[in-house]
C-alpha cells in the first residue's frame, strides 16, 4: 500500500470516553439467562487506554491500496502507528521507501530484510541498498463494516 502523506493524521490529546464493554470469551453463543450479578458489574472500554501506548509518539494513518488484504489491512481502514516500538520481524510498518509512504510487513526473504505485501502482485522490495526510513509500527487496525 503507498499512501500520499497528506493521509497523516496526529492524534489528539487523550480524553477519557469510556464505552459499555461485554466480554464474551469462551462463549459458544447465547443461551439461558444472564446472571444478575452482572447488572452490578461496571465494565467500560477506553479505546485510548487500550490502543495508545505512547500518546506523543503515536498517530493515524488511512490505508490505501489492496496489497495488505491478505494481513486483515484494507482500503479505507485507520491504523494505529507507534513511532516507539522497535521493529522486529514480523511487524507492519509504515516507511517512506524511495519517496513513497508504504505499509508492508517486516521479513526475510532470501535471508535478506525486505518489506513485503500480503498480494503476490507486489513483489518483496529489499531494504539492503535502498532509501527507507521508518515512520513507526502498525499497533492497531480499525476497521469499518459499515461506513
């Protein structure tokens, strides 16, 4: 995915708004009757809290593009970019590669470091020799099913 750098977006100071929150892990589905304790049971989710680590070295970014569908990043979605953690293989990033702002995944190919897409149309690019600098690593997608 390239994407024109006016996709940037910074984030904005964290503000607390606290959303009604369910677990349901380990649940098959549905069945019987809840359990009234869980009337009494205040569970709220602060996506800041849960998707932003380092608020000054975190922004969004819009993905552009096909070529990461095969990682769960699709056009249109928001990415949660942390300029603070360390690449490792493995990792999405997002790098300026060659004057184009890119999002690929982090790996060996050839036992040498490359930036890969998920879309075999869109060959390994090698970092070995070439102009990259990294912006940061991709620590959340959000994405829309209904826009």
């Amino acid at each position: 995915m390239s994407l024109p750098p006016s996709t940037l977006v910074p984030t904005l100071p964290l503000t607390s708004q606290p959303l009604p929150f369910s677990s349901l892990q380990g649940r098959a589905g549905f069945s019987g009757f809840p359990s009234p304790a869980q009337d009494y049971e205040p569970r709220t989710l602060d996506l800041n809290t849960r998707l932003i680590k380092n608020p000054t070295q975190t922004f969004y970014l819009s993905a552009a593009g096909d070529s990461m569908e095969g990682w769960g990043i699709f056009d249109g979605d928001l990415l949660v970019v942390d300029r603070s953690i360390k690449p490792r293989l493995g990792h999405i990033l997002v790098a300026m590669f060659e004057e184009e702002v890119l999002i690929k995944r982090y790996a060996l190919y050839q036992n040498t470091p490359h930036l890969c897409s998920a879309h075999p149309h869109y060959p390994p690019l090698p970092l070995e020799g070439t102009e990259c600098q990294l912006w940061g690593v991709v620590r959340a997608v959000i994405h829309e099913y209904v826009r």
